[in-house]
C-alpha cells in the first residue's frame, strides 16, 4: 500500500494531461513542441546527471544489465510468437514492438521515486542497453528502413547519447561544477512533471475493440509476462534492493509513445498501436504497484 500511495503523484500527473487534452483547447503544436523540449532536451538533462553522479560497482550494474537484456529478448520473442496466429502482417509488424518498448518518461519519474537519483541512474542505464535493443526489433519488424536508416537514428537518439555520455564522464572520474550541476539537476525535475503530462495527452482508447487477442496478449506480454522475468531472473543473478525494484518496473512499464511514431512513419497500423499504448498506460497504474510490492514482499528489501 506504501508503494502505491507513493507513486500516485506521478499517475495524478499523467490523469492532470488527459484533463488538459479534454478541456484546455490547446493547439496539437502545443502539445507537439512540449514534447519535443522533453525528449531533446529535459530528459537528456536527466539522463546525464543522474549517471555522472551516481557511482556504481560493475557486478551489480553488469547483473542489473543481464536482467534487463533478458526482459528485452523475452518481450521480442513472445512478440514474434504472435505472429503464429494468422494476423495481418502489417498489423502484427505495427504492433509486435508494444510487447518489448518501454516509456522512459514514466520509467525516469517512478524510478526516482522509488530510488533517488541512484534509482534514476539505475533506470538510465537500462534505458541506455533498452534504446538501441527495441529500436532495432521494432525496425526489423516493420521491415521498410534500411540498416544504415537504422544506425542513423540510433547515432541521433537524444536519450542514448545522454546515457553514453553520463557513464563515459563517470568512469573517467570526472565531477560536475557547482553550477553546471545545479542547471542539469534543474533541467531534469522539469523534465518529470512535463514529460508526465504529454504521456496523459497522448492517450487514446478509442478502437480498443479492434483485434482484440491481440490487444489482449501484447497487453498481458508488457504488464504481466516481463516483471515475472524480471523478478525470477533477477533474483536469480542477484540482484536484490533497489536495484531489483527498478529492473521489475523496467520491465513492468507501458509502451513508449514513440511506437506510434515510427508505425506511422514507416507506414504502418498507427490507430491500433495508439490503442496498445493507452491502455498499457491506463491498466499500468494498477499493476506496476502491485509489482512493486509484490518485490518487496519476495526480496525487494
């Protein structure tokens, strides 16, 4: 119960971005450049700080990384199995990445919460091993940009050059100045509260009805399946504490909204992606506490 009542401000701001969408009239270009300021900027700032901070001991965060490779490919793999059933080959294609994709935006914010800044370092280096992991599958599946497209993308992804940077300036043992750190740390709590209330505005549940197993097995792969990977394999290599808190939610968080980007972008089935992505993100707000106590209860303490 503790766990959830802390993670309801988070949840409170992402209902706060449905009621905005609903009733505040804003521009689309608002909520577009709101966005792109989180994505390109905020939570680079996040990402960034939190590593360059946070020092960390390479058995533990090699464990950590192995748990969270293992969520990824297990996601991929019960993705794929769906393509068993006779399904459209574009709607599976648009759809088999809501099995594995994760919201960095909902991931950073409930990590620092459960975790402090060395849960939000935690969360970022699964973040980082998860960006070029789910892009790649996400890609291939679709199946319409070439590899050099791919490596493209992934060269520019704001949140991996982050994380890439943050660990490259931590094991060089370099410190943030006073006032560089005081930006960055100033950067990044704005990033929450924003990045929060776009996913709220973002949500769409109309068409839930359309492919309905489908909808119903991506759904149970994402909020089910994972954090009971997670959990076992974790447990298994031993990973304990925090760190076990933050590979769970890793793999208990909804898809990212940049999944329907890319399905529209590559031609895809935006409208039931939209779908996959809202009610992942409705039914998260039930689960992902009940598997953060579930984690306490099992060896999460």
């Amino acid at each position: 119960m503790q766990t959830a009542l802390l993670l309801v401000p988070e949840f409170a701001l992402i209902a706060i971005g449905i009621l905005l969408m609903r009733f505040a009239r804003l521009e689309p270009a608002f909520w577009l450049g709101l966005e792109r300021l989180v994505y390109f900027l905020l939570f680079p700032a996040l990402l960034f700080y939190s590593i360059a901070r946070t020092p960390f001991d390479f058995t533990t965060t090699t464990r950590l990384a192995q748990t969270g490779v293992a969520v990824i490919a297990t996601g991929i793999a019960l993705g794929w199995a769906a393509r068993l059933v006779k399904l459209d080959g574009l709607v599976w294609a648009s759809t088999v990445q809501c099995a594995f994709r994760f919201n960095s935006y909902i991931a950073l914010a409930l990590a620092g919460r459960l975790g402090g800044e060395a849960g939000v370092a935690s969360m970022a280096i699964l973040v980082g091993i998860g960006v070029p992991l789910c892009n790649a599958a996400a890609v291939f599946a679709l199946a319409r940009h070439s590899e050099r497209g791919l490596l493209t993308e992934l060269a520019r992804n704001p949140l991996l050059i982050a994380t890439l940077a943050g660990v490259i300036f931590n094991l060089l043992g370099f410190r943030l100045p006073d006032p560089i750190a005081g930006i960055l740390s100033r950067l990044g709590s704005a990033s929450i509260a924003l990045g929060l209330i776009a996913v709220g505005a973002g949500l769409k549940l109309a068409g839930a009805h359309e492919a309905k197993g489908l909808v119903a097995w991506i759904t149970t792969v994402k909020l089910v399946v994972l954090p009971a990977v997670a959990l076992v394999v974790g447990r298994a290599l031993g990973v304990h504490g925090v760190q076990l808190q933050i590979v769970v939610l890793f793999a208990a968080l909804p898809t990212a909204s940049s999944a329907y980007i890319l399905a529209q972008r590559m031609g895809g089935h935006g409208a039931l992606v939209a779908v996959l992505i809202s009610l992942g993100t409705v039914l998260s707000a039930v689960t992902i506490p009940v598997w953060m106590n579930w984690v306490q209860i099992v060896g999460g303490r």
